[in-house]
C-alpha cells in the first residue's frame, strides 16, 4: 500500500483558538460544580477533529461530561464557552487534567463517557445548498486520554449516539463502544478515527487523503442523498430504529443506501474523480464481515519447502475487499489479508483486489515471500476479512482458488518453480 503521513493535513492548524477544558464531577442530579486549571498543560487529553454532513462552513462545539444516569454537564474552562468550527470543518480543544469535584479534598480524574455536540452551517452534498443543522449532532467517546484524541462528528456518530442512548438504564462506556463499533462495522470506516475531507475532487487526488476518508466523505454524501426529500433526522431514525433489535441492518435500508450513493455519484453534485461505486469500500455497507483461510492441500517431496507462491482467490457473487482505489493496482488495506500466526517472521502478503465487472465476480491476488532460513512448510496461510452483502451468507465453496503457483525455497535459486502438482490450495472458515 503506497505511504501516507499517519494523520492527514486537513486541519490546516487554522483553529488557533484552542481552550481548555476541566471535567465537572457529579452528584445524584449532575449538578456538581467544577473548579481547576484555567489554562492548557502539556499533560491535558487533546481532542480535534472534523464536523461534517458535508464540511462544516462554520458554528461551535460543546463537550460534556455524561454520567451514566444520563445527566450531563458542559466542561469548558475558563468559562463554559462553545468552541469555534473553523471554515474547514475543524476543531480543536483541551480536557483538563487536573479536575476536582466540588466538595471532594482533592483531585478526581473523570472516566466515563464525553459527549461532543455540534451545531452550524453546513454545504448539503445533494443539494449544494448552505443549510443550518436541525438539530445538534453527536459523537460519544469513552474514557478519552492522550493528546491526539481524534473524534469526527458526522450523522453516522449521531446514529452511533441514538443506539447508545436509546431506551433507559444507565448509559455506560461499554454501550458506547458497542454502538460506536457497530456503526463502523456496518457503513465499513472507522466513524469516530477516521476524519471525513472536502467533498473536492483536489481533496479527493491528495496523496494525504486516505481511501477511508474518501469512503467516510462518500458515505456521507450517501446519507444527505437519501435526505434530499426528507429530514436527516427522519433518516437517522429509520436506520436507528432498523438496528435496534438486532443490531442488523435491513437489506431494503442497505439497498436504499446503496442507490443513493449510486445516484449521487452519478449527479453532477458529484466534483469527485470517483463514479463507479466498486471503487469504494461501501458496496456492501450494512453486510456483515467474514473472515475465511487459505490452506495448503497435498504434501511437497520429502525435504523440500515452500520459498513463496502466487495465488488468486474468487469471491463469491457480491463479496468484496476493502482495498485502496487511488492507484492502477487496487492493494488490499490493512488487516485484509493477514498472514498465519503458524508461519515463520517475514513473510509478507502484497494482496492485489479486482472488483466486479458485469458478470465476472471479484478477485484477490496475493504474492508471498519468506525471507527465513529453510522457507514455510504445508497447512494454513492466509487469512483474508470480506465484506459480505446484507442478507447473505455464501457457502464456503463458492470462495474458488483460481490458481495456485509455489516456488521452491532454495537458497542457490529462489526462483525455483515447485516441483510436480503435488501441493495445491483452498479456502476453509
């Protein structure tokens, strides 16, 4: 996979305006009061990150405190002050380190769940029309420490915010997780890490822009378009009230999803290089995830080892691989294809992924190396995570290897094709 900075420059570090903040404590009606700090220390959490539905033009943040009966409080400091949405999107803030609670003797450190609650104006993608939010969006996070805390706040965390929350008891950091965790499975990012860009076609060819903010602001996108004769909220509540027995989305919503952004990116809204849906990650967006195994058949002749192998793997009508679409080879995104635990250090799969085309299914090609002494020997391989469509479950079978080509470890020849056809493979769960 080509290299990329770990943390993309969109901030653009335009958001000078950064404050502290100190966590309130609580008592039984979340009315504590907060006293501390009134200034950053090196040794604060840090949050930063991107509001969008698209980008944000503008507007402010609030982080609050939530106990887990659900009562809240704003925890800014020196003065409960909302924080700035810079015109990218952005914003920044600090959480204080040293707190304490009204009535304690002394310091408390806070752990549990932050709220941060967006309100502003943003640039519709289906429309491109300025619209002011409805109502605020949510991201929830558990037990935030570091300083490089990075939260995105987009529909997708407020759907992620609506199944934390919904129904009584006590909201906990475990819930939050849950539901954080299921959102980002379901629509195939990372909804709270990952930050949403600039829906630009410049953005879009940045060698910083990673393929899952592109799918982030795609996905996105997606959603504005199944709003565009509706409300955002009317949306969100239909998807959250989808998941909330099962946690499974519908297929008829996954279909839904999956036509919107198909109309989207064939509209003229649409300023982006990308117009075919397989070059996203979001074909499959509310499937589930299946991880299968490739495994060695037969036996090599006495005393000889594997040095590598070529082999390509057919998927299944409609399964798919997340895979980074911004070059001529489509390479598999990390933690795709994984080799096995079994195997010895060094051993490195480049895996390449051809999606769909009319009635061909998918593809996935993987080159492996040892650089140990004596190469690897027979039995599992690979690992390889799908993505599965919404209401399917294909049998083991149809996952077909194609073609199967070892290479002899030698060290006077690495080179060396395997000999005979004594030694093939397949793919088990």
């Amino acid at each position: 996979m080509k290299a990329k900075t770990f943390f993309c420059l969109i901030f653009f570090l335009v958001t000078a305006h950064i404050c502290g903040c100190g966590f309130g404590g609580f008592s039984g009606g979340g009315s504590g009061s907060t006293t501390g700090q009134t200034s950053p220390t090196d040794t604060d959490t840090k949050i930063s990150g991107v509001v969008s539905k698209g980008l944000f033009k503008d507007g402010t943040v609030k982080i609050y405190a939530v106990n887990t009966d659900r009562n809240r409080e704003e925890i800014s400091i020196p003065e409960k002050q909302p924080i700035p949405i810079s015109p990218f999107g952005t914003y920044s803030t600090h959480i204080s380190s040293s707190r304490t609670v009204s009535g304690s003797s002394g310091g408390v450190s806070y752990s549990g769940v932050v709220e941060i609650e967006a309100t502003g104006t943003y640039t519709d993608e289906a429309t491109g029309m300025d619209k002011p939010t409805e109502v605020p969006l949510r991201a929830l996070i558990a037990n935030p420490t570091g300083d490089q805390v990075k939260v995105a706040v987009t529909p997708l965390t407020e759907l992620a915010a609506q199944i934390a929350t919904k129904g009584s008891g006590t909201l906990t950091a475990d819930k939050v997780n849950s539901a954080n965790a299921l959102i980002s499975d379901l629509f195939k990012v990372d909804i709270i890490a990952t930050q949403p860009v600039a829906l630009t076609n410049d953005e879009f060819l940045k060698d910083s822009t990673f393929q899952t903010q592109k799918d982030y602001t795609l996905a996105l996108a997606a959603i504005s378009q199944m709003a565009k004769n509706s409300k955002l909220s009317d949306v969100l509540t239909t998807l959250a009230t989808d998941l909330a027995d099962d946690g499974a989305m519908s297929v008829e919503n996954a279909a839904a999803f999956r036509t919107a952004l198909k109309d989207f990116l064939a509209s003229d809204r649409n300023p982006t290089v990308v117009k075919d849906i397989r070059l996203t990650n979001l074909v499959n967006v509310g499937g589930t995830t299946r991880t299968v195994k490739l495994v060695t058949t037969g036996e090599p002749p006495p005393g000889l080892s594997f040095g590598g192998f070529t082999v390509t793997v057919e998927l299944p009508d409609g399964v798919t691989l997340k895979a980074d679409f911004s070059g001529t080879a489509y390479e598999t995104l990390s933690g795709v294809v994984t080799t096995s635990a079994s195997l010895p250090q060094g051993i490195y799969p480049i895996g390449n992924y051809t999606p769909p085309s009319g009635t061909a299914r998918g593809q996935l090609t993987v080159a492996m190396l040892s650089s140990s002494a004596g190469g690897f020997g027979v039995g599992e391989l690979l690992t390889i995570k799908c993505d599965v469509p919404a209401g399917t479950s294909p049998p083991i079978s149809d996952f077909k290897v194609v073609s199967f080509d070892a290479v002899l470890y030698d060290p006077n020849n690495s080179g060396s094709t395997f000999p005979g056809s004594t030694i093939g493979a397949s793919v088990t769960e």
